[in-house]
C-alpha cells in the first residue's frame, strides 16, 4: 500500500503547460506503480496547455470548476465530475475560460519505453 498526503503531494512540471500547477499523486516521484500514474491540477484563468498528441492513453475528471478540452477538431466543456479520455497518440489542448480556478485530476497510463512519462 502507498499512501501519499495531498499535502505531501510532490510537485512536477510538464512542456507545454500554462497558468498551472501540478501534483503528483500516486506513481512517478509520489511512489511506485507498474501502469500508470495519477496527478491533479490547477488550472488558473487562461491556464491551458498545447495542443499536442501524447503516445498515452490519458483520463481527465474535473473536480472543480470548468475546463475546456479539444483534440482540434472536437470540443467539449466539462464541469465537476465529467471526465474525458484521450486515446494514445490522439492530441489534446485543456482550457480555463472561466475567471475561477480550476481542478482537474488525470490518470494516464505509463509509457513502457519511458520511465518518466508525463
């Protein structure tokens, strides 16, 4: 069992990403996990980050707030307790377009060729 505090939650940074801060939950820097890794961000007003595909499957809940998701050609606003799945290699472009703050929690499968997947 591995437990980490949301208080203990240690931040990271990822290319590409705006007006945000991320935690780790589980897996990465936050502990051990053989598939996956699961964070939490927070998103100010204009946060967003790029439009860019990623070579993993990726899940998003909002758990506060509103987010804007894309993949450039489809677009969908969710609100606290939608979710979204990005498939491997699809793109994919979160935005705030609100003036709150959002948080939004992801789970995203771990890359087999990279230890340090974000």
């Amino acid at each position: 069992m591995n437990v980490t505090r949301f208080a203990a939650a240690p931040p990271y940074k990822a290319p590409g990403h705006h007006e945000m801060s991320m935690l780790r939950l589980q897996g990465q820097e936050a502990g051990p996990s053989s598939r996956m890794w699961l964070g939490t961000s927070h998103f100010l007003p204009g946060g967003h980050t790029d439009l860019v595909p990623s070579p993993c499957e990726k899940v998003y809940v909002v758990l506060d707030g509103e987010i804007t998701l894309d993949n450039g050609g489809e677009e969908a606003v969710l609100g606290p307790w939608d979710s979204c799945r990005f498939a491997p290699g699809e793109a994919r472009r979160l935005t705030n377009r609100t003036n709150k703050p959002a948080t939004v929690m992801l789970v995203m499968a771990i890359d087999p060729g990279d230890s340090d997947a974000r």
